[in-house]
C-alpha cells in the first residue's frame, strides 16, 4: 500500500468568489516631490464610473514598481513602491521596510511590475507579496543586462489589530529571470491563483507558480516561443483571463534593437500557455505598454509616438493593427514635450495611459473612452487628466481576474469541499480513498470519456466508455494524493468528483 501523503479527513476551505473591488484603489507619484504640494494622487473606482481623484497628504515615491489591494468592498488595505509596505493610513507598517534599499530607491523602487499583491486563500483580511530583487549580470561574455534574483514571497497579517509582514522575503527562486513584468490571473477554479515570470534573457521559459491554500509553490516551467530579451516594457492579462501579453523595448542588446510584442493564449485550469506571436518592429524609438479592451478583444500598445490596436478575433492579429492616435505634439506648461508611455486597463472599463519625457514626471494622463470599440471608435484622449501631483510613469500591478469565476463545464469548475463528498452528480465511485483500483458506477447505461486530472487541472489519463453502467480504473501506478474525476452526467453536463489515492 502506499504511503498516505495527508490524513483521509483533508477538508479544503471553499471560499465565495471574490467581488470586483480588490484593484479599485490606485496610488499614483512621482519620482520627487511635487511641485506644489507634498502629496499624492489617489484615484478611487468604487463608486463605480470613471475614478474619484482626489490626494493624500503623504508623499510616497513611486518609480515604476507599484501594487495594491483593497478589500472586497474596494476599501484600501495594503500598497507597495517596491521599497516599502504601507497600510490605509500610509504608514509602513510591522516589517515592512526595506524590501529594496531605500538608500538606493530613496523615491520608491524602479523594476516595472516588481510586485505583486494576492489574497491569502482561505485566511480573511491576510495577503501574499510577491518581489523581485534586481539582478545584473554579464550575457554573451561583454555587456551587462537587467534582471530579477532572487524572487521572493511574504507573508502580511494583523497582529493586534495592526499590519505586520509576519514571513519576510522566502526565496521562490533564485535563478536570474526577467527584470519584472510578473503577472497573476484567477485559477480557472475560481478560487487559487496563478502566477506567471516571464523568461530570463536568451530563454523562452516561462514559470508558472501555483497559489492555493498551501501557499505558493512552483507549478511547472514551460518553454514557449521565442527567446525573450532584457528590455523595459509592459506585461498585461486579458479581462477574461485567454490572452497575455508583453512589450519589450530591446535596449540592451548591441546587435539587435527594436520593439517586441509577444501575445500568447493562456488556459486559467493548466496554467499552458499555447499559440506564441511575435511582432516585432525594427524602431528603437523607446518604451511602451500594453493594455486589452474589457471586451477582450482588442490588444493596445503604446508606443512613445502611436497608439496601435490590434484585433484578436482576426484570422491575420499582426496584420489587424490599426494607428488609433498619433502624439498631437502637446507640451506641457514647463515646456516638456510628454509622450505615450505605459497603460492600465481600469475598473471603469477605460484605458489609462501615463505620459513621459525622459526622467521628468509628469501631470497629464491619457484616456481611451470606448475600448471595445473597433479602430477610431475607440477614441483615444490624449492628455486629457490633468493630476493634482506628479506622476513618473506609475500604474498599479494587481493579479488579474477578481471578477471571474470558475470556468464552468471544466474539470476545475468547481473549489473542493472535503474528500469524501462528490462536487455534483449522481454517478457513485469507490472504494475512495483507494490504493489501486476504483470502480464508476453509473445510474443508466452511459457512453463517453472519463478524465483524470491532477488537483491544479492537469489531464493525466482518458478512458473510454460504451454503454455501460459500470467500469473499473486500474490508478496503481500514480502517486498519493487528491485528484478529480470528470465523467459523464446523466442529464449531459461533465460530473467532477473528488478521488484520494493512498
């Protein structure tokens, strides 16, 4: 027999979907203080519609890395600049300095998507920080290139009533990987979560980190496409969880220059990423980012002179772009002129877009109004937010995908209760737990595939049925542990049923 990894009464914690609220709270700032006040810019989604503006008497500074998350009401909890943690009230809060040295970042940290906040699963009111920690490094032997070791997670609870990072800093991985851009989406079980590092330079492996109740730990490594190259740019996940992408501005590599968007399908249950596209543009012209309509549709980029869209329902992506704005020339009052740079796909259903010139911050935030809407129907405003306060290219990095759920008819469509209680349906299976053989019941004769999946929604083996009412499932050969078993309803729908092998 083998040996049991768990005790059989393992009881997972079913948590409710999370609400739309969590990345409703922005927190916008400058690399110095502003130049009127010291302050900083809030926008605020949760009364639904365009944001709240409005400022805090704090100055916190932001370059680049930035995270928050908020309650499930959209009441703001925790924030990040990369160097410090801070609460509601904008004081750090227990152990939570120091993430990068602030001598070194005196105005907040500069590895663009560098952190990341997600909920602590199956403990209320307590969160999970994600963070990388700057890396440089020789490639091909003779210049240096940006990127991230080790990558590091902690732990944020109350304690007494006030916010303290309880686990500080436990190492996920100490390889070099890509400077930034990490991303986190909704598992397709409507409960878990993913987390997803894109290559390190000359490398086209992916990491895919597994959150659930357990923590975090690591799912798989995927080669996948084209080799990525150090560069600054933008990472961003579709609202319906199918679509990531990247925009890489290749600065660092003397042999090549240019603009690489990368675009991949991804499955919320596996965490695979499949169908990689690289469009690449030979222009060295600078930064940018990368932004999807609400609708899922539409792919934007930024690029420091264009705003592109591309349609991700045409048969030829690369060939659907389409010049939705130009910069119209416009200078601020200081005389800089300010260019697209980064964008954040809001609450609101708006798209976001940060200015630049340089190092120099800036006031004036683009928006575009009709994201879901085909070529110039969008409309792209340029310049039209003025802040109350400086702005040095900062929008928020939250995990993607509070609003969904659970990828219904899957075979992770469902958040496990306990071990010996089938998630639905009317098909018996035992022994269970079993150490070999289980055998599926069915209430009338019944043709179809049955799957058995790992408990992250990787297949592991099919078998097939015909009109029978009963078949046996040798698993002798796979380890101890908690799988799901998708068969055939009755009434058609797939039933997912929980089995424990020991």
């Amino acid at each position: 027999m083998k040996k049991a990894l768990f005790p059989i009464t393992l009881v997972f914690t079913a948590l409710s979907l999370f609400a739309q609220k969590e990345d409703n709270v922005w927190l916008l700032g400058g690399i110095n203080a502003p130049d009127s006040t010291d302050a900083t810019t809030v926008f605020d989604f949760s009364g639904g519609g365009a944001p709240a503006i409005f400022t805090v008497d704090e100055f916190i500074g932001f370059y680049q890395c930035s995270s928050t998350i908020s309650d499930k009401d959209g009441n703001l909890q925790l924030y990040s600049n990369g160097v410090n943690i801070y609460d509601d009230q904008h004081e750090i809060i227990g152990n939570g300095e120091e993430f990068a040295p602030s001598d070194i970042y005196p105005a907040g940290y500069d590895m663009p998507q560098g952190a990341l906040f997600f909920p602590y699963l199956g403990s209320e009111g307590k969160y999970l920080f994600v963070h990388g920690e700057h890396a440089y490094y020789y490639a091909d032997d003779y210049y240096y290139v940006d990127g991230c070791s080790p990558l590091t997670w902690s732990v944020i609870e109350k304690v007494a009533g006030e916010w303290e990072v309880t686990e500080k800093q436990m190492v996920l991985s100490q390889d070099t990987l890509h400077d930034g851009k990490f991303t986190g989406v909704l598992h397709g079980n409507g409960r878990d979560w993913w987390l997803i590092v894109p290559p390190a330079f000359g490398s086209n492996e992916f990491r895919k980190y597994l959150i659930d109740p357990a923590g975090i730990q690591l799912h798989d490594l995927q080669p996948i496409g084209e080799d990525f190259y150090p560069g600054m740019g933008q990472a961003a996940m579709s609202p319906d969880g199918n679509w990531l992408a990247y925009y890489t501005w290749i600065e660092f590599d003397p042999l090549i220059s240019g603009i690489a968007i990368d675009l991949y399908r991804f499955d919320r249950c596996t965490g695979q990423l499949s169908d990689p596209l690289r469009i690449f543009y030979d222009d060295d012209y600078g930064t940018g980012g990368v932004a999807f309509s609400n609708n899922s549709r539409f792919l934007y980029v930024s690029h420091p002179l264009f705003i592109y869209q591309f349609d991700l329902w045409a048969n030829d992506i690369a060939a659907s772009r389409t010049t939705v704005a130009e910069w119209d020339g416009f200078v601020d009052a200081t005389g800089n002129p300010l260019f697209f740079d980064y964008l954040k796909a809001g609450p609101d259903g708006r798209i976001y877009i940060t200015t630049i010139n340089g190092q120099v911050p800036t006031r004036y935030m683009g928006v575009i109004g009709q994201p879901d809407s085909l070529g110039l129907a969008c409309e792209v405003q340029q310049h039209s937010l003025y802040l109350p306060t400086n702005n040095y290219r900062t929008v928020p990095n939250h995990p993607f995908g509070f609003s969904l759920g659970a990828i219904e008819g899957s075979p992770c469509d469902t958040v496990l209760t306990a071990v010996n209680e089938r998630i639905f349906g009317t098909t018996s299976i035992h022994p269970n737990p079993t150490s070999a053989l289980l055998q599926v019941d069915f209430p009338i004769p019944t043709t179809g595939t049955l799957h058995l999946f790992s408990s992250s929604g990787v297949e592991l083996r099919t078998w097939q049925l015909k009109e029978s009412s009963h078949t046996a499932l040798h698993l002798d050969e796979l380890p101890a542990g908690l799988y799901l078993l998708q068969v055939p309803g009755a009434d058609g729908r797939k039933e997912v049923h929980k089995v424990v092998i020991w």
